[in-house]
C-alpha cells in the first residue's frame, strides 16, 4: 500500500494541473465568443484581417486573465499568461504586414503557437497551478440563485430555440415530394450575349437570382439560362422551387452546336452544395473564366467565387454582414464595402442582394451599351442607377435595434404562416420581393409557394408551387405581380388574397410598407438594411416596434420564475412534514456483571 502512495498523489498532481490548462481554454473561448458578439454590434462589419485579429487574441486574454483572477492567481501570473497567448499572433503579423506570411498561416500558427506558449507558462511557475488554495469554492446560496435565474430563463430560450431553428431550417427545405417538370424551351440567338445564372443543388438566394436576371431578360437582346450541375428542382429562399433551363453539359452541348461562347455567369449566394457538387461548380466557374466568360458574383455568391480561386488577389465585396467571415476564409483577396459593385476587369462582385439589380445593370453596361442599361433600370423602377460607375452605399454593421430580427425570429405573433400563390407571367422581381422580404431579411414567417399547377414567369422562367391554397393551413395569402393584381388572378378559397403590387414602382417598395403595416416599421428598416436598399423615400407606417413580440419572452419568464418559486415552496413543504429525529435520551443498558473469582 505504501508503494502505490506516491504514485497516486502524482497521478492527481497531473490531473489538476490538466485540469487547469483545460479550464483555460474553455475560458479563453467564453471570452472570444462573448466579447465577440460585443464587437459585432459596434464595430463595422468590414474590419481588417490584422484588427480583427489583434481583437480576437485580446478577446481570449481577457476571458482567460478573468478567471483566473477568479480562481485567485497572481497578477505575475496572469501577466505572463497574457503574454503567452497575445505575443504570437502580434510577432506573426509583422510578416504579414510585409506580405511575406499570408493570413490563414497568421491564424494556424499562431493559435498553435499560443497553445504550446500557455502549457510552457504553466510548466514554469507549475507550483502556482497546483496549489491548493486555487480551488474554485461557490457558495451554496449562489448555486440556489443560478438554478433560479436557469429556470427563468429556459421557457423563454426553449421557445427561441424551437421557433428560430424551425423558421431558418425551412428557408431552403426541399419539398419532400417527388413533383418534376420541364423547363421551357428558349431560342437562342448566337447574335446576342448569353448570360448563364447559376443556381446549386441545396438551394439559391432567390432576389439574388431574380433581380439580375429580370434586368438582363428584359432588355429582350440577351439570352438567359438558368443552370445547374444536375437536372432536378432547385429550392429558392422561402419555399419557392425553380426548374433550371440547362445542366452544365446541356449548355455546353448547345454552345458547341451554336457556335457560340459564353458571355457572362451570375453566381448568387448558395446553400453549400455536397462536396461533389462543390467541386463540380469551382471546376466550371473556372472553366468558363478561362475561355473569357465575364464572371459575377452577387451577394453572398462571392463565398462559391472566392472558393473557386478566381478572386485571388483581387479586389472584392459582399454583402456587410459577411464580409467579416469572408475575409477570415478567403485573405488573399482584398475585401471591401460601401460600394454597389466592383467592377475589375473580367470579375465583377456586388454588395448585398439588392446590390444584384446594378451588376445586373453593369453587366448590361459590358455587354451592350449605357443606354440599354438605363433603359433597363427605367423599366424595374431602379433609382439607383448611375451610368458608368458604382454607387456608394453605407457601411452598415449591427446595431442594438436590430435585435427585432430576433424577436421576430423566436416570438413573432403575427400571421407567420404565409401562402405565396404562383400566376403566370409574374415578373422575377416581384416574386422575389414576396419570399425573401418576409423570411430571410425579416424572419416574420414562413412562406410556401402555392397554386394549382406549373407557372412561367414574365421571362421564361418556370415554377412550381409546394401546395395548394386550401391544403396549405394559412394565415395570409399574398398575390405578387401588377399583372395579377389587375386580373384579380387569385384563389376563391381560404384568406383573402391581398394583392401586393398594384402600382408601376419598384417591386420591394409595396412589400416594405407591408411589413411596416402588418407588422412594424423596425422591422421594415431593418429588412430594407439586409436587402441593400435605401428607402428614404418610401414611406413607412404602423408600430414603431415589435411589441408584442417583446412581451412574450417577458411573460415566458415570468411563467419560468412562477415554476421555480413553486417548486421551491413544495420542496420546503415537503422537507417540513418529515418526522424529526426523538431527542428522548436513549434507554441506558444494564450495567454488566461478572461473576466473583473463586
């Protein structure tokens, strides 16, 4: 038994000290995340790879030096433990500053680095990380409180969690059916440029395809394919399904028998296809850049052509909110924001959805002339247009009022359920206006495209709704499209059909003052910031804020503490019934005789 004694007393020694490397690195993680979502909401969304950087690897030094003040170490400790875990990534970017080391190496090595840094820091002043006193001890009133605050807070957060998971996994569900259709046929004239749209197998953005695409198609001097790496029915955002008109080996088939090159690919943003997929498409995109394809990426599509190699050293934008992830993945293009588009050479990238209608226009620019392009711009109700160059937009980044996006996205108790119906000949942007506005940028609902049958749109693309509207269980059913508003071309049942457009104007503009009328006018705003729109001069009216959304999570809350409190007064009530201990002194026993020696 003594033999074993030392052994085990270094065997615990080792696991403390373990223990406390792990402790650490949970805390420096806490940090980074928590911090992190601080910064989002007040620093601009396009902050530089080296800022960016520096704030993360202080982001952890602060989680870290916190609990370990926490855990009541030195400050000669926390001192040198910081500097473990910052040095690294500040000595790595004086190469990176110089262009000799680029910006994936910076983040590998050095967090390689600050990991072997912080175990030699332990290691030296080892005693300072096994000694007793450093114990975490918690009072057992504090964990009583905490078990408190946790039940205030898990109805609230369950029914978050449930409702957002819901809304944002049903953006680009498949339909679960196995409904199929045939494009329409489309002549194809080897005189004009052809522009090819490319959507992915998972799932498109659908203004970012939309928009371009109705700028392009309606000039009537372009020809436009949809196309995809396999045949099937692509979901778009919000429940819509587009049939594409081409696969890749169709439209190279059809360009060889024409005699005719590609002019131009559309990337919008995509669900990440499957691995398959994903290499299929980079494979094309460069293809199609190598024989002198004009390529354009818009929205968050610029992540599918920065992945593609093609953005490599080049200048680029997005959309705000993801030029931030953008440039931690892809540092060797040169990101940037507050602009419609770039515009370099035989690359064009576009801000954020919206931005799509003026590379759209640019690409008509390229590839036609101003004046079709104006034309072009006149005939959707764009105001935006500046011939020849990119508009300047704002450089948002997150704000507190933003927060409405999660109300609505945990606790909307508006129409949620929201029937889109389907008509032919309605203009791309149109129907674009009424899936994504209301889901994606909004997060008020869920839509479902519905309809009796098969639809093709003002330009030849075809649709095929999910449901009908007596089937579809809804709380609303909009109608997009002026032509249908003017023909009253909806379902006689179920919701009163609303018709969305019933002016010539801009096809987001109506569905705007609907979301400030129906819902509120924060959310409006904030939808309008996601899309890239400006809308300084549509008027918007109705609440100023969510606020029945707010009380929920309030009324949640209170529903949890009620529970706790009642758990708490039945446990002590439980405990008070039971049968005390008899403080009777216990019988004393006889005292012990032993007979006489003899």
């Amino acid at each position: 038994m003594a033999v074993d004694e030392p052994s085990t007393g270094k065997a615990r020694l080792a696991g403390r000290f373990v223990w406390h490397y792990i402790e650490m690195v949970i805390a420096m993680s806490l940090g980074m995340l928590l911090l992190g979502l601080v910064w989002s909401a007040v620093l601009p969304g396009d902050t530089r790879f080296d800022v960016s950087t520096l704030i993360m690897a202080a982001d952890m030094t602060v989680g870290m030096a916190v609990w370990m003040r926490v855990r009541r170490h030195g400050w000669a400790a926390v001192g040198e433990m910081s500097l473990a875990m910052f040095a690294p990534f500040l000595v790595l970017l004086v190469p990176y500053w110089f262009g000799a080391l680029p910006g994936h190496l910076v983040m590998s090595i050095g967090h390689t680095l600050m990991f072997v840094l912080m175990a030699v820091a332990m290691l030296w002043r080892r005693e300072e990380y096994l000694h007793h006193h450093h114990r975490l001890r918690v009072p057992w009133k504090w964990v009583r409180r905490t078990a408190v605050v946790l039940a205030v807070l898990l109805i609230p957060a369950s029914v978050s969690a449930v409702n957002t998971i819901g809304k944002f996994g049903d953006l680009y569900r498949a339909r679960s059916d196995a409904a199929s259709a045939q494009p329409v046929a489309k002549a194809h004239d080897p005189a004009k440029p052809t522009v090819a749209f490319l959507v992915g197998g998972k799932g498109s953005n659908v203004a970012d395809l939309l928009g371009p695409y109705e700028v392009l198609a309606g000039t009537g001097r372009v020809n436009t394919y949809v196309v995809s790496a396999g045949p099937r029915l692509v979901p778009l955002t919000g429940g819509l399904d587009i049939v594409p008109d081409l696969t890749f080996d169709e439209l190279t088939r059809l360009m060889s028998e024409r005699d005719d090159n590609l002019d131009a690919v559309v990337i919008p943003a995509l669900q990440p296809p499957d691995p398959a997929e994903s290499a299929s498409i980079r494979a094309w995109l460069r293809q199609q850049s190598a024989a002198g394809a004009l390529t354009v990426s818009v929205c968050a599509g610029a992540r599918t052509f920065a992945a593609s190699g093609l953005l490599d050293g080049r200048p680029a934008t997005s959309h705000w909110l993801r030029l931030s992830g953008l440039r931690k993945d892809f540092p060797d293009v040169r990101w940037t924001g507050g602009t419609r588009y770039v515009d370099d050479g035989n690359v064009i990238t576009t801000g954020g959805v919206l931005s799509g209608v003026d590379g759209g226009l640019r690409i008509v620019e390229r590839l036609l002339d101003a004046d079709t392009a104006r034309a072009a711009a006149q005939r959707v109700h764009w105001r935006h247009y500046l011939p020849g160059r990119a508009a300047q937009i704002p450089q948002s980044a997150l704000e507190p009022s933003d927060v409405v996006v999660a109300l609505n996205a945990s606790y909307q108790t508006g129409p949620t359920t929201i029937g889109v119906q389907l008509t032919e000949g309605v203009g791309e942007l149109e129907l674009a206006s009424a899936f994504v506005s209301y889901t994606e940028e909004s997060m008020v609902g869920r839509t479902v495209a519905v309809g009796d049958g098969v639809i093709h749109s003002k330009h030849g693309l075809t649709f095929v709704p999910r449901s009908t509207v007596s089937a579809a269980g809804l709380d609303r059913l909009l109608v997009p499209g002026l032509d249908a508003a003017s023909r009253r071309a909806a379902a006689t049942t179920g919701p009163r059909p609303e018709y969305l457009h019933v002016n010539p104007e801009f096809a987001f503009d109506p569905v705007l003052r609907d979301l400030a009328r129906t819902y509120d006018v924060r959310t409006a705003r904030f939808t309008a910031k996601t899309l890239e729109y400006p809308v300084l001069d549509v008027k918007l009216t109705g609440s100023a804020w969510p606020w029945s959304a707010t009380l929920v999570p309030v009324l949640l809350a209170l529903l949890g503490g009620a529970a706790a409190v009642a758990t708490g007064m039945v446990s002590r009530r439980i405990r008070a019934r039971r049968p005390e201990p008899s403080d009777a002194p216990a019988p004393e026993e006889p005292p012990v005789t032993t007979a006489p020696e003899r």
